[in-house]
C-alpha cells in the first residue's frame, strides 16, 4: 500500500488523488466537528468552499454551520466547535458547513475513489477503512491559511502508525509521511500539548477555545468516520 502526505490544501493536485482513497485532516476543527455531528446524528453534511454557497445550498429544516479565522460566521446555526454539535441541535438534520480550510479540500479531494475525513478523534476506524476500501491513499492536510498545520501533520502521521499496525509491516509513503510519522512517535506523549502549540492552537487558545483542542486531541474517541457519498458526508 503507498500512502502520499500533502502538507496542505494549497499544494493539492487533482492528479494525485485518481484511483486513491482520500483522507482529509483538519484537526482544529473541521473534521473533527464532522465526526461530531455525525456521532450527534446529523443526517449528513454538505461542504461547500463559500460562505454564499452554503447560503444557496441551504433548505428549510438544515442548520448552516462554519467559521470564517475561527470565528463562527455572521447569521450562521453554528460554529466550529466540535463542543456545539450536540444530540439535541443537529440530530435529524442535515448541515451545509463551510470552513477555512477543511470544507475545501474535501472539495479539491473530490477526484478520489473515497473521500474520508480523518482526525485524531477517529484515528484507527479511519486507518481501519482506509485498509477495507483496498486503495492506495492520500493523506491531505488541510493546513491553515494554505500554510501546513502542525496538527494535521502530527494526525497524518497517527494514521500512519495505525496503519503499519494493522498491515503488520511498514508502510510505503513519501519524504514527507516519514517525517510526519516521526513527529507522532516522538510527541505521541504529548498530543494535546503538540496541537495546543500550533499556530492555530494558540489562537483559539486566546480567544477562550482551549477546551476544544483538549477534544480534537484525544485519540480515538470515535469509530466514526465521515466518508463522502455524492455531495454529503455520511456515517
């Protein structure tokens, strides 16, 4: 199996993703607040690249949700936290969700086979079903502001890991995945203080959202895993 890394959503090529399986991470906080909304039993999610796109795509009974620099967008249900998406807001109902970072490159991932949506928080399901759809893969960190995330690199490289360990043998990857594998083993102690270190950690950090990078960085919470089926998101 070769697993390729991409470091963020601005070097994603649609060749790379042909005949692959994508993996999108963004850690803080797209898809983890994916897995959340699913777990919560949203129906399913819409990505979209714009803020007026969602507002098109948007039917009577769907709750818009999303940030713009992580802050929750003007006339939107929700934000980006994971934390909001809760059982008694968004069960039964179908999201149309916009982000940053996170809701565009499972856009640009489109050309795969699969488009899955990989974090922490769903770490082994994703590197389990990546192993059950019998494709070679392509981990794309969305990265913030078209700049690599340390985040999603450390994620990436948990997945590479849980990989290996299920394969039972190393994993064939690129420059870029064998340091993003020797990044989670060496901080693998440490996960929560290596995602609260990261630029964007440390903006949410400021505004008062520490207790989200305390839920994006546990591992494998969930054996959820978001996975792409026409224009939705679904368990």
């Amino acid at each position: 199996m070769q697993v390729g890394v991409i470091a963020s959503v601005n070097e994603a090529r649609a060749d790379r993703f042909s005949h692959r399986t994508a993996i999108v991470i963004d850690v803080l906080r797209a898809t983890s607040t994916m897995v959340a909304a699913l777990e919560a039993g949203a129906t399913g999610i819409v990505p979209t690249e714009t803020v007026l796109e969602a507002k098109a795509l948007h039917r009577p009974g769907d709750l818009l949700g999303g940030e713009r620099f992580c802050r929750k967008i003007t006339g939107f249900d929700l934000g980006n936290s994971p934390q909001e998406y809760k059982s008694e807001t968004v069960g039964g109902k179908r999201l149309v969700l916009t982000t940053t970072n996170g809701t565009r490159a499972i856009i640009k991932s489109m050309r795969a086979d699969n488009v899955l949506a990989g974090a922490i928080v769903n770490a082994t399901a994703c590197a389990r079903t990546i192993v059950e759809l019998r494709r070679d893969a392509i981990l794309l960190c969305a990265g913030s502001h078209d700049e690599f995330a340390v985040e999603d690199g450390l994620c990436a490289g948990l997945l590479l890991d849980r990989l290996e360990a299920l394969i039972g043998q190393p994993v064939e990857t690129d420059d870029f995945g064998t340091a993003m594998l020797a990044l989670y083993r060496d901080r693998r102690q440490a996960v929560a203080e290596t995602v609260g270190g990261g630029t964007t950690g440390r903006r949410l950090i400021k505004m008062g959202l520490g207790t989200d990078i305390d839920w994006c960085s546990a591992v494998d919470t969930s054996d959820l895993v978001p996975r792409l089926n026409g224009d939705w998101l679904t368990k």
